[in-house]
C-alpha cells in the first residue's frame, strides 16, 4: 500500500533552497505551474509562497528543454485550477534513479538526481482519505529530433524548494491596479 511506505531517509545538510521539512504542518491552498519556465508555485494558508525549481535553470539561457514531471496521483492533486486545500503531513529531499539515454549512440546510464516528495492529508471533516501515500517531482531534460519528434537525448537534474520572491516591479504594477491605475491610465503629472 502506497501509505505504509516509511518516510524517505534524509538527504545532504547543503542542498539549495529551503529545508522541505519546514512546509510540514502548513495547508496549501493553491498551486500554479509556470507556462514558461520549469517551476511550479505553491501558496499556503499563512501567506508563505514557495516555487519547485530546477537547479541550475536560468532563463535567460535556458539550454536544453527541463521539465518538471510528477506521478499521475499528484498531477491529479494539482489540477484543480490552481485552488487546492491540503495539509502538508511530510515533505522530503529524496534521491531518485533514472535511466538516461542519447539515442544516436545509444548511450544508457543510471542518473542519480533529486526530487521532492510530499505526503499530504485533508483538512478535518472534509470527505477523502486522511492521508495520501508519498508523491513525487522531479526534472527532467530531454531534446527531440526537430523531423521525427523522437526524443534522441534525455537526462535528469535535481529539484529545491524555495521561498518565492515578488518582484518590487509587480508589486508596484498591482498597487497602481489597486489604486485605480491601469497600466494604460495616464499617470497624473507630479505636483509642482
């Protein structure tokens, strides 16, 4: 049974990001996966925000395609039109194993990498079961053939948690929003 699994054990002190275990007890209440970039944002109850990343992503040079994958049971969980409300009951850095390839040699090895596991429970009194079994993210980087679309190489890299941070461009863009403002409204001349 998926439940009974034992907790992953835990992983090195000097991982980037936030401790996983520091989202344990908190209720999620909605999820948004980036259309641009491999991230995917959760917001919690008490305001916290933090943002699935892959290590070693930068966007302005994005280099091959990364992707964030998951297990069918939590993609389920998260489709919801971003608006879930989940406790986090574990999360952990867990060390996964994959195959990866490069077709035109076929080349095949055994890639280590990170990925996050949560374990989450409902809120008392709504229906469901109490608790879910583990579910899992992780990244992953693959190019296609431009003609056939076959995947010719694919790898995989570690996944962190981090606090997300809003840009002080956004948060003055929403408070002239807030104020009456758009974006197209003339800006009212400065006193003189």
């Amino acid at each position: 049974m998926a439940g009974s699994r034992p907790r992953p054990p835990p992983l090195r002190l000097d991982h980037l990001g936030i401790n996983p275990a520091d989202l344990v007890g908190k209720v999620l209440k909605s999820v948004r996966r980036s259309s641009a970039h491999p991230a995917i944002s959760l917001g919690f109850e008490d305001g916290t925000n933090v943002q699935i990343r892959v290590d070693g992503y930068d966007p302005i040079h994005p280099g091959l395609p990364k992707a964030l994958e998951m297990d069918s049971s939590l993609s389920d969980l998260f489709a919801t039109d971003g608006a879930v409300d989940l406790i986090v009951t574990d999360c952990a850095l867990i060390t996964l194993l994959d195959k990866a390839f490069a077709r035109p040699t076929n080349d095949q090895w055994d890639q280590n990498h990170l990925g996050i596991a949560f374990k989450f429970g409902r809120p008392a009194g709504e229906p469901g079961p109490t608790e879910s079994g583990w579910h899992c993210v992780w990244a992953m980087l693959s190019d296609h053939d431009a003609t056939t679309g076959e995947c010719v190489f694919r790898t995989y890299d570690d996944v962190y948690i981090d606090h997300l941070q809003r840009s002080p461009r956004k948060q003055k863009h929403r408070a002239r929003r807030k104020s009456g403002l758009s974006s197209e409204s003339p800006v009212p001349p400065w006193p003189k």
